[in-house]
C-alpha cells in the first residue's frame, strides 16, 4: 500500500537558493521534454522510459543538467508523461482537454527524488534533516514517526506560494502490515453508517450524529482585509509581492483549517465503523450553479470523500460511494418520493407518515443503497425503526477540533498520542 506523510523543512537561506534553482532546472528539463515530445519522432521517445535513454545527450548538449540527481531529472521526465496520462484519461471520460503547457517558474515549485539521492537522519526527537544529493542537509519538524514498516520510495520537495518549504515522503507497506478489512457478510447496520453531506450540518449520519460547520467567519473577514490591501500595491513594487504572500498565508491558513477538520472527523469514521457509504456528489456541477457556491466550496466535500477513500485502506474500512440522486426526497421507511425544497428540514412521508430530520433520512437512505451496491441483505433491525429528530446528537466544530475524535461523545478529551491526524499528515 501506498501513502504519504508531509513535513515542513527550514532550509538556510543558501540552501533555499540552491534548492530554487534545482526547481527551475528541472523545470527547464520539463519544458524540454514536452519540445521533444512535439518535435521528435515518436519511435525515439513514446514513454518516460524511452525518454530516460536521451538525458545523457541532454546533459552533453546543456551541462548545467548534470549539477542535478540523475534519478530526480529522471522523475521529472515522467512526471510529463504522467500529467499525459492524466489528461488523456480526461478525454476518455468525455471531457474537453487541451495540451500541455509550457510552465512558468510560478507554476514549477517542486521536484522529485526517486529511488535514491535522499536520506532522513536523526530522527529520535521532534527535530530531524534531511539530506539530499548535490543540496546537502535541510532541517526539518519531526512532528510524526515514520512507521518502520513503511520504506520511504521518493521525497517531494515543494515551495508554497506563501514562501514555506514543504517535503512530503511518498512511503510504501506491505500489504500484510494493512489491517484486513472486515468480510462483506459480516457488515450490518449496527457496525456500518450512511453519511449526508449537508447544509445545516456539516454531516449528518444514519445513527443520528451530526457534526457543526467550521466556523471560518473571522478568517474570511481577515481575507476580504488583506485583499484590499493587496489591491491598493502597485504591481511589481516589493510591497507588492510582500502583501501577495500575506494573502496566500491568509488562504493557506483557511485550507489548512478544513483539511485539519476533515482529517479528524474521516479518521473518526473509519475507525468507529467497518463501513462507511457517502454519495458521489458531482462537485464541479454544484459549484457552477449554485449561489451557495462558496460555503459549498468551504466544504471541500471531493477532498473529504478522497480522504475517506484513503483511510479506509489505512485503518481496515470499505468506503463505498452511491448515486446520490433522490436520497433527500425518498422516503428510508417506505421508498416514496416526496418533493421537498431546500428550505424544508423536516421529513414527513404523506404515505406511511415516517417523520425525522431531512439530512437523517438522506442519510438512512444513503446506508440502504450502500447495502444494495454490495449485494447484501437489509437486515430487519434497521436505524428506520428507531431514528426520530429528537435522537441527533449533535457535535460542534470546536469540539472536534480540540478533541480529534468523536469516538464517543461522553468520554473525556484524549491525550496528544491519541488524537488522530493533523491537516499536514498527507499531501
């Protein structure tokens, strides 16, 4: 199994140049290979590993390419072709794709070392460093052990808009050190959970759980500040540039906030149940039509789902995505659709009078498809039976950000060693 974990590293200020200019060397060496792609014949290249046989002529022709890792220059090669795969995966699913473009040094900020050329030393307390080939040794904050199970394949180097220097360590495990996931014909509703993304409520569960929206007021308020201020520099002046890394600090810090807040309560979830179901929504169609577009961008709900899509491997979980179309309207108890605007938070069926909260019964019906795209039986006891309005527990967004786990609503705050991960756990 394949995962990540990120750090913020402290290069010296001779080491950030020299890192920056290892950046735009490959991104030279990208920018060539994409001229190459377009201009050689298509028998000499093809591949990344066809293209891996031309850099010792490359670095005949242009030497400054041997002050670089072989093995980073040779990553950056196929990170074209990857991108090439991408987009041509894209086309296939029937989207409007273009080419390739040439990147600018705003648009090239990282670099690869695959394989070899890196090396994580002292890594007993909270600080460590890294050392890379032909950079040399980068302090970095060790705020999470490495698994000794994990054998770390390739280092990430990246520099944030906000001037912040990042290394995420893409790590590997074998698969007999991943918790086996639970066989299909033990799952039932006591040990499985639906999950509505909402409005109210940032989620609201089938067994009546529901967790607050993030409170992100007074961070946008800081945002709408700076970006005035921003808009009164004279562009290309160094106040300027300076105010144009205060705002990206300003929306970092509002990415990092939702991504901390995600990582807590996913992590919850694939923990406290050995299934969880949450609707496919179509993300990009909601926010191209909606006037709540940005608290529905807030809710970054694609990122959530890729999150509990990657826990789930992690902490032995099936995590299936349904067709979302109709749970908010079909009835959990009896299956009759009942046409409901947005404004109305209440369930009531007019055919069996079946009566809960809106997300609860979207939710209910999310665990019941759930059971359906599996082939498996609904068992008699379901959370239909039992779930009224006046059963929602519901969690604050402070709660789950001092705690870092809704396990049990009851029990008191955890230690640090058992909270779960924090918003630089993956990139």
């Amino acid at each position: 199994m394949e995962y990540s974990h990120r750090y913020p590293i402290y290069p010296t200020q001779e080491v950030a140049a020299e890192l920056e200019r290892h950046i735009d060397i490959h991104r030279q060496a990208y920018n060539y290979t994409r001229y190459e792609y377009e201009n050689v014949d298509a028998e000499d290249i093809g591949s990344a590993y066809k293209h891996h046989y031309r850099l010792p002529d490359w670095k005949s022709e242009f030497p400054v390419l041997s002050e670089v890792n072989s093995k980073a220059l040779q990553r950056t090669v196929t990170r074209f072709y990857q991108n090439l795969s991408n987009l041509k995966t894209q086309k296939k699913n029937g989207n409007k794709v273009g080419k390739l473009k040439w990147k600018s040094p705003r648009e090239f900020q990282s670099m690869t070392y695959s394989q070899s050329g890196f090396e994580l030393k002292n890594t007993s307390g909270r600080r460590a460093s890294l050392w890379l080939s032909k950079i040399g040794d980068i302090k970095l904050r060790y705020h999470r052990e490495i698994p000794d199970e994990a054998d770390i394949k390739e280092v990430t180097i990246k520099k944030e808009t906000t001037g912040e220097w990042f290394v995420s360590f893409g790590l590997e495990t074998d698969d007999a050190d991943v918790p086996e996931k639970p066989a299909m014909d033990e799952l039932d509703s006591t040990n499985s959970v639906g999950i509505d993304l909402g409005i109210l409520n940032y989620i609201h569960t089938s067994d009546g759980k529901t967790v607050d929206w993030l409170d992100l007021e007074d961070e946008y308020e800081r945002l709408r500040r700076e970006q005035r201020k921003f808009s009164r520099k004279q562009k290309g002046s160094n106040n300027y540039e300076k105010q144009r890394r205060e705002v990206a600090r300003v929306k970092r810090h509002i990415r990092r906030k939702v991504l901390d807040y995600q990582h807590k309560i996913t992590t919850w979830l694939v923990r406290e149940y050995d299934a969880v179901f949450v609707e496919d929504l179509n993300v990009k169609g909601m926010l191209e039509d909606s006037h709540n577009a940005r608290n529905k961008q807030d809710a970054a709900w694609r990122q959530f789902i890729s999150l509990l899509d990657y826990k789930a491997d992690l902490y032995g979980c099936h995590v299936v995505q349904i067709e979302p179309e109709g749970t908010t309207k079909e009835c959990a108890s009896c299956g009759v659709e009942t046409a409901k605007p947005i404004w109305v938070r209440e369930h009531s069926c007019p055919s069996c009078g079946f009566e809960c909260d809106r997300d609860a019964n979207a939710a209910m019906n999310v665990l019941q498809r759930g059971f359906s795209e599996l082939g498996l039986g609904w068992p008699e006891d379901t959370p239909v039976e039992t779930a009224l309005p006046t059963d929602t527990t519901s969690v604050s967004a402070k709660r789950v950000i001092e705690v870092g786990s809704l396990g049990s609503f009851e029990r008191a705050k955890p230690s640090r060693d058992d909270e779960t991960p924090s918003a630089s756990r993956t990139t």
